[in-house]
C-alpha cells in the first residue's frame, strides 16, 4: 500500500534516486551495482554556475563484487557528476579499500570508519551501505541453505527475532524460545 496523499498542496523540489541491481557472475560471485543521482525539477547554482532542471548534480555509481560469504573480493566506484567536477571523482579510486570487508553486522560502520568525513565521498558512502542490504538480498538463498552459519538475517530484525514464529516455522534449527517470564 502507497503512503497516503498528503493533506496540502506541494512542489517537487528534490528527487534523489538509488538504484541497485545484482548479477551472478559465471565465476561463482556476484556484482552488485548501484547508482545514486540528485536532481532538481528547476535550475539550482552549483559551483561555476546553474546545473539545468533536470540535471544531476550528483551521479555517482559503485560495483561491489561479492564471494558467497559476501565478502567484498573487488570494488569500483565512478562520479560521473559532482558539484565540482573532477574533485568529487578523485576519490572514487579510494573505494577499492572496501575489498576484504563482509558485508554483515558492522558493515556500516567500517564504511564511516574508513570513508568518514573528508577521507571519502557522502553520496557514495550512502550509496555503500545501502548496496550491503541488496547484497544480502542477493545472497539470501546461498547463504541460508547451505550453511552451518545462523542466517544473517536472524535477529536483524523485528519478525526474524530468533524467537518469532516466523523463526519457528522457516529456520526452526536456530529457533530459541523466549525465557518464562521474559
């Protein structure tokens, strides 16, 4: 079900866009691609002048290449725009130490720690931890089905508690009850 329509009249005045696909490669991993741009339905200034309605003023793309334990094995990320230019683009080759980091339980925060601030890009670290939860998604059955390691997903959220249901009926091996009283 959409959101509801909101109760007063309103203006675009912002679109950004995050789109992530995922490819089995042949060779037994996965790509996992994703793109951020922000646009404006007007002209907005930007350093050196006005970017035109319609164009983004950030297109910012990032390839993870993952294993089946998701561990990033490879990393590529590309500005095709930026505020200012070829500056905001310097950085991309920076996201090759993402290579060696699973993507599970503190992947987001190893992005802050090792891209945070003024070592590395807002707009592709956003687009970084975002592209984990795909890569998951991506990864769900290899990961769930022939592993003796417990589903990432359990525990990572409200109804894959470990001692949902939902846990009792679909992953009843790594069901743990409630304690009475608890």
């Amino acid at each position: 079900m959409p959101l509801p329509a909101p109760d007063c009249a309103r203006k675009a005045a912002h679109q950004r866009s995050i789109t992530i696909q995922a490819h089995a490669r042949t060779d037994g991993l996965w790509d996992i691609e994703g793109h951020l741009t922000d646009a404006w339905p007007e002209p907005v200034p930007m350093a050196g002048g006005m970017l035109p309605a319609g164009q983004p003023m950030h297109s910012m793309w990032l390839r993870l290449t993952v294993d089946r334990t998701a561990t990033i094995v490879a990393a590529l990320a590309v500005t095709d725009a930026g505020p200012y230019g070829k500056a905001c683009g310097a950085i991309a080759p920076d996201y090759g130490q993402l290579v060696g980091l699973r993507v599970a339980r503190g992947y987001r925060d190893a992005i802050r720690r090792l891209f945070g601030r003024t070592a590395g890009c807002t707009h592709i670290n956003e687009l970084a931890g975002a592209m984990g939860s795909a890569a998951l998604q991506a990864l769900w059955d290899e990961m769930t089905q022939a592993s003796d390691e417990k589903p990432f997903a359990i525990d990572g959220c409200h109804a894959l508690k470990s001692s949902s249901p939902q846990v009792a009926q679909f992953f009843p091996r790594w069901y743990r009850p409630e304690p009475e009283g608890g």
